[in-house]
C-alpha cells in the first residue's frame, strides 16, 4: 500500500467560534500546556514537539486534536509533516490577556 504524499487540511474554528470554556480544558492537560509554551515564540514542525518519548503517537495526535479543535493552534500541512502555530492574534482578540496570563503561569 502505498502512502499518501499529500496531507490534507484540517478543519479549525473561525475566530468567533471560539469558546473560553473549550480553550480552557484544553490548557488544563499538562501536556497540551507544554505544546502551547512551545510554540509561543513560533511555529514548530509537529514531528519536533518535545513531548514525553514514551508517550504513545495515539495520544499524541489527541493532544494536538484538542488544542486546534479548541482553536488554541493551527495544523497545516508542511511538506511530508504538519506546522503546528499558535493562534495568539485570534485569542487575543476574543480573550485578551489569556495566553499570556497562561504562558507567565507556573503550571
């Protein structure tokens, strides 16, 4: 069988869409937290976010499911991978000072 060279775009919620309570539980998982302080200074390729190593590609996946479904990050298609950013205009302006309340937070 052979694989797919192409990636497809992934649905993510406009703007106005987003929910307080949604982006919420999705910085509440020490793990997604950590995809977000990652990527606050700039896009980073998926393949290279420093999650656990033991930790399953399965729950993996579900983590930044969460976070682009939250609307917290973008997940484009970058060559044979996936450029994963934060959206920090697009909270911004539905929840000022959110993320950087959340980035500046001790966890």
């Amino acid at each position: 069988m052979k694989t797919p060279t192409h990636l497809t775009e992934l649905p993510h919620p406009e703007p106005e869409e987003l929910a307080l309570t949604q982006v919420l539980f999705a910085l509440s998982d020490p793990g997604r937290l950590e995809i977000v302080r990652q990527i606050a200074d700039g896009p980073m390729e998926m393949a290279q976010c420093l999650c656990d190593p033991s930790m399953p590609k399965s729950t993996k996946s579900h983590l930044m499911k969460v976070l682009r479904e939250s609307g917290i990050v973008r997940n484009e298609p970058f060559g044979r991978g996936r450029l994963l950013t934060l959206r920090r205009e697009d909270l911004d302006a539905r929840f000022p000072g959110l993320i950087d309340a959340v980035l500046k937070g001790e966890g």
